[in-house]
C-alpha cells in the first residue's frame, strides 16, 4: 500500500506534491492532472489505509474517496489540457501542461510548491524541483490521491460532455476507443472535442477527405 516514505525521503523543506494525470489513453476529451500535497504528512488512518493507485479501485470506491480527499486537510490543486491542446503540442507535453496548471491552481490558494513527486518516467522542464517515480500512484500516498482526484475529475468531465453528445458513451467508456464509441464514430462523425493527431481518429478523417 502507498504511504509517505518517497515523501519522506526528498529531504527537502516546505510542501511537497504528489502529481498524477488522467485521459492520456482516450481518444477524445481533457487529459487531467491533480496534485495532492498533505502537510506534515498528516492523514487520518482510515482514509490512508483506502487510497490507492485508482486503477485499483472501482468506480464506486474512487467516488466515495474524492470528498473524503477533498475535505482531508490536504492542499489540492486540478488542470487541465484540451483536445485541441493535446493535438497542438502532444500528449505528453500536455500532460505537463496540465500539471503545470494544478500547480498553478494549488499556488492561486496560497499554498505553493516546494517539490513535485511525478507518477511516470519522465520528467517536466521546470525550474520547481521534481523527481519522477515509477508506479508512483502505488506507492505514495500524495500521488494515489492525486491519482483519484484526477481519474473522478476527469470522469465527471466526460460525463458532462456526454449529455452533449449521448450516441457517443463518454459518460461510460470516458472517452476510450470502445466499440460503441468506434459504432458512433462512423456513424456521427469526429466531434471538436476529439483528439485529431491520434491514429484512430486521424485515420477516421482521412477517410472523410
């Protein structure tokens, strides 16, 4: 189970983040990141023990968490990257984008960064001190939340979006290349919210021309 001992270890002073992303995978909509900073690494025993990377958890498990994360004490910051950002610039560089942006967000409340533990294995260009961790949404703490804030944030996007657009499912399969949401494609057509640059999609609209 996730807990603060990669926190611990940054021997470093002042606030230190968890950030994770959601949406790099699917074919339309935002890709979502939220950081989660909990000071003094302070929590309360029983929502530790049920966070955890939130592709562990069940849907319903990730909504019952995000209150009990949002009202834990812990400072939390969310951004976002659109579709049209993510095809201007690509996926990865708008997956930093929008953690660059939950930082921004968690700094507008008064509770600035002091260092970034990033989920993955790549780190940003930015002056903020970081440290990427592999599989970190299994083992810390700040990047499990952080991994559920954004997973649920992101899902309530996308079923928001769905209401706009129903024949496509966002509300069901979030946006991921699901035979339904391949069926409305070819029935409907690419919508703005789609990313054009992925192959599906750009396959789908070369087809069109």
């Amino acid at each position: 189970m996730p807990d603060f001992s990669h926190e611990k270890a940054c021997n470093t002073q002042g606030l230190i983040f968890g950030i994770d992303e959601a949406g790099r995978g699917p074919w339309c909509g935002p890709v979502v990141a939220a950081c989660v900073c909990f000071p003094n690494f302070q929590i309360d025993g029983n929502l530790a023990a049920q966070i955890n990377d939130s592709k562990k958890l069940s849907a319903t498990k990730r909504e019952k968490l995000l209150p009990l994360i949002m009202n834990s004490g812990a400072y939390i910051g969310i951004g976002q990257a659109s579709a049209e950002e993510i095809d201007q610039i690509n996926i990865l560089q708008a997956t930093f984008l929008a953690m660059k942006r939950a930082l921004e967000d968690v700094a507008q409340q008064g509770h600035p960064a002091n260092f970034a533990l990033i989920d993955g294995n790549r780190l940003p260009n930015w002056k903020l001190p970081c440290q990427c961790l592999i599989k970190g949404d299994s083992l810390s703490l700040s990047i499990a939340a952080a991994s559920i804030v954004a997973k649920v944030t992101r899902d309530h996007l996308m079923q928001e979006l769905a209401k706009e657009y129903p024949q496509y499912g966002w509300d069901k399969n979030a946006g991921y290349g699901t035979v339904d949401h391949i069926k409305a494609l070819h029935q409907y057509g690419v919508t703005p919210h789609h990313r054009k640059t992925y192959k599906p999609i750009a396959e789908l609209l070369s087809h069109q021309i």
